[in-house]
C-alpha cells in the first residue's frame, strides 16, 4: 500500500475548488471512507511572506508535513486536497516531500468560464479584493490550461450541480471501489 493517496483539486479563482472537495467529502464520509482533508490556500497565509520565501511555497510545505504527520499518525492514508496550482507538475515535489516518497496523486483540473466565474467571485469576494482576483483568475486559467500534465483529469463546472462534479472527482481515486 502507497504510504499517500491524494486527491489534488487544482483550478482558477471561482471554479469551486473548495465546494467540491467539501462535497466529495460528504461522497466519501457516506462510503465510510477514511480521509482528511485540507484547503492548501490556507498552509501559506501569511504576511509579509518570510524571508527567502517570497512565494511562500516553504512555510506551505512545512505546514502541510506538519498537519499531514497528525494525520498520518491517527491512521489516514488519504487525502483532499484543494489548492490552485497544486495539480501542476511543479507542485508534485511539494507533495512527495510533505506526504512521502510513495505517495499516490489523483489530479483534477475544473474549469469553468470567464462568465461563470465572475459571477461566482461577484458574489464571494464582498470586499476590496474583487477586481485583482478576477484579473488573477483570468492568468491562473490559462497558466493550469497550458501547464497542466496530460494525465490530469479536466472536469468542467459550468451549470453543473456540485454534486455531479463531487461525483465524478471522487470516482476518479477509485477509493469507493475499494
């Protein structure tokens, strides 16, 4: 058995990274399927970023070892998680070092429209940060549309309902079959 298997739920600002990842976790919890999961946008929010760090990417990996050893420790092998770029190749790294040298990753891409996209970060972002994260969107769509590997699973979420989307990322890991 892998020492990890990861459910990595990459995508753009307003696609429904987290929804989804919380509702394959219900998908999950209803199969009696042990899991964890973490929201990585979380591992690495601080401010100014630490010294050498500039990107953050150190205190993100740190944390993220950090939480996984608890839960390795209580016994879970599997995990959610949802970040924007984690289903890039250069982000594989990050997860071999944090979770194990033998850890297995299911990487899904969703993509939605720019026009669906804005109305979901119209609603979210109640405050002052609503036009930097629709610009931000816009570049991280096209960065994942070019950078993401051949074997990363797209699932589009464009007037689809969270749970047909849940459904198919957590078929996906095959860990239901099991």
């Amino acid at each position: 058995m892998t020492s990890a298997e990861v459910l990595l739920i990459g995508g753009r600002a307003g696609v429904g990274k987290t929804t989804v990842a919380w509702e394959v976790s219900a998908l999950l919890r209803e199969a009696a399927v042990s899991h964890a999961i973490i929201d990585g946008d979380f591992m690495g929010q601080v401010h100014p970023a630490p010294d050498g760090d500039p990107d953050r990417s150190e205190i993100t990996e740190r944390n993220l070892a950090a939480v996984w050893a608890n839960f390795a420790q209580r016994g879970y092998h599997r995990l959610v998680y949802t970040n924007t770029a984690c289903v890039l190749p250069s982000e594989a790294g990050l997860f071999v070092r944090a979770l194990g040298a033998d850890v297995r990753a299911t990487r899904i891409l969703l993509t939605a429209t720019d026009a669906t996209t804005r109305a979901r970060l119209t609603r979210r972002e109640l405050g002052s940060e609503l036009e930097r994260e629709l610009v931000n969107s816009a570049r991280k769509a096209r960065l994942l549309d070019t950078g993401a590997s051949p074997e990363t699973i797209r699932i589009p979420t464009d007037g689809r309902p969270v749970r047909s989307i849940a459904e198919e990322a957590a078929a996906a890991t095959g860990w239901t079959q099991n």
